[in-house]
C-alpha cells in the first residue's frame, strides 16, 4: 500500500510504499496499550498510552523513494513526544503531570509542513481508518497477516 496525501483535497505527496503491515501492526499495538497491556498500564490516562515506552520516539516514518533513491515528494511520520503540564491546585501546591502525545507531521515535495497532535484515541482512529481502507481497497484482505514464513522473526532465507 501506498499513501497518497491531499491538503484540501489538492495532492501533497505520495508516501509509505509497502507500508500496510507495519500500520496494521501499529493499529493493534494502539488498540492494546490503551487497554493496559503491558508497560501502557503505568500511565493512568489511557489517552497517554501508546505501544512503544520510551520517552521520545518514533512510531513510523514514511518517505517518498524514487527508483534512483533520490527521497522526495513528501513524507509522513509519527513521533511519541513526552509534555509537562502544571497542573494548579485551589488552596494548595500545584503539581506537573506528564502527557503523552503522537506528533503526526507530513511534509509536501515543497516542503510544506502541517502537524497534528493526537492522544492514542485519536491516533487508533487514524491508523485504523487508513488500514481500513486499504483492506477495503484490497478485498478485504488481512492486512496484519504475513504471509511469508519467517518475516518479522530475524530469519532469512
């Protein structure tokens, strides 16, 4: 799969060649840290809960590859990123309360930028949406399931 990127409804890039799985993947990660599965538990808020835990990091970087290998025509990514807030109190101390949120940024050929910022809600929602619409595209078929024996588990052939 492909994605295509539009900016009210004009093209912006073209990103992610073969990029179903991983966003298949990611999806099912989401779906299951907000459920508090594993380490996402520590985090109370199940806004804050993604599936990868360190501190700032990236969930997925997708760029336009000609066959020269040139990178240009856009780029899409999601980066974890860790925000303090203070939090004030009525009649005693305020305190800071840690946030995490997915910084989803996609850039143009031209470099034009545009930034979401998504609790995992809303970062399940997108992914979701996105591998939907592909499986839709595509027959229905699973595309969280690899058919090649090996794939993903360090082997090779």
């Amino acid at each position: 799969m492909t994605l295509e990127l539009r900016r009210d409804g004009d093209p912006y890039g073209s990103v992610g060649e073969r990029c179903g799985w991983l966003l298949a993947r990611l999806a099912r990660g989401v779906e299951e840290a907000r459920a508090g599965t594993g380490d996402a538990r520590r985090w109370p808020d199940p806004d804050d809960r993604f599936p990868d835990e360190e501190p700032d990091s990236e969930l997925f970087a997708f760029r336009y590859r000609a066959r020269s290998e040139l990178v240009g025509g856009g780029e899409l990514r999601c980066q974890l990123r860790t925000i303090p807030l203070w939090v004030p109190r009525r009649g005693r101390r305020g305190e800071w309360r840690l946030t995490r949120r997915a910084f989803v940024e996609a850039w143009s050929a031209t470099g034009v930028g545009l930034r979401a910022v998504l609790t995992s809600a809303e970062l399940s929602a997108f992914v979701r949406g996105l591998v939907e619409e592909a499986e839709g595209c595509l027959g229905g078929r699973d595309l969280a399931r690899n058919p090649v024996e090996g794939a993903d588990r360090g082997e090779s052939r």
